[in-house]
C-alpha cells in the first residue's frame, strides 16, 4: 500500500486515491489560476468526501470494498464466494 503526503497542507494520506480525493478543483473559480488548479480540502470537506484519520492520524477512506480474506481461499476472494479449489 502507498501513502502520500501534501507538502500544500502537510496531511498524510494512506493511499494515492485518498490524496486525490482532498483536492479541490478550482476550475472557473474566482483567481482561478490554470497552472494550479486545485486547492487543499479543509478537515469537513475531507470527512464530507469519504476521508476519516485513523490513530496514526493519518487521512483515510472508508472501506467501501466487497473483497475479504478468506482462510479457505486466500486474498482477494468475493465475501460468499465458493472455492472450487481440491482441498
């Protein structure tokens, strides 16, 4: 997993995509400027898109995906999915 760091506001990020995710474009704009547009979240608009800090305080995404571990199948595997492998 990769984390990121904003050297804007100085918050770290526990992935690229939660990076990407407190960056707020500023396209047309007032002082819109094209060779930088977009600007740092504040803590609300992160919460509001989907980012909590975690105890390292660290900005991350709610999990929102299906995959699980699964000791019979391994990473990756869909939740409810049978494993078809020989045992």
């Amino acid at each position: 997993m990769s984390w990121a760091t904003c050297s804007e506001c100085g918050e770290t990020f526990g992935s690229d995509s939660g990076f990407v995710r407190h960056q707020v474009t500023t396209t047309g704009q007032p002082g819109y400027d094209a060779d930088y547009d977009w600007r740092c979240a504040t803590p609300d608009e992160m919460e509001a898109r989907g980012l909590h800090r975690d105890a390292k305080g660290w900005w991350r995404q709610e999990a929102s995906s299906s995959l699980r571990v699964s000791a019979r199948t391994g990473f990756g595997a869909q939740e409810g999915s049978v494993d078809r492998g020989t045992a």
